[in-house]
C-alpha cells in the first residue's frame, strides 16, 4: 500500500466481504501458519465455500487478518458480540 486512499480502499473492501460472510453463517479465523509468508491464514468454517469466495477471501487476505486480528476495526467486538447472540 502506498497511499492513504488504497489503504481506506482495501479496509473498505475488507470489512464489507467480512460483514457479508458473517450475515451469510461463515465463521472467520486467524490462524497462524508458519508455511506463510505473513505468518498467518485466514480460515474459513460455515457452509460450503465457492471457488469464488475462496478467491475473494484469498485477494482480502491482508485487510481481513488486519480485521481479526483486531488491528483496524474499532467496531468488531461489538460486531462479533452481535453475530454469537
């Protein structure tokens, strides 16, 4: 990331896929991986995925670890406390 507007861009599109798998009954984990180069994975538990989901999860990687890991989201305790009611 280079600017702050592709930095506001990929949060964006981060938090809208995390919202939407949530709605849709996905759970959504960090989970360290030490055979990846960032040091984590983000996995995935809920219904059957598409090869679709599974590329958009793959091209957020970074803003949804950056979500779960609750480095950018003020919002997702309140957003996970929601989703566990």
């Amino acid at each position: 990331m280079n600017s702050y507007k592709e930095m506001a861009l990929e949060r964006k599109r981060a938090r809208v896929l995390f919202l939407e798998l949530r709605a849709e009954g996905f759970e959504l984990l960090a989970q360290q991986g030490p055979e990846d180069p960032v040091g984590y994975v983000v996995g995935v538990e809920g219904p059957a995925c598409s090869e679709r989901l599974l590329e958009r999860i793959k091209a957020n990687k970074p803003g949804l670890l950056k979500i779960l890991l609750n480095r950018w989201d003020p919002n997702l305790e309140a957003i996970q406390r929601e989703g566990a009611v």
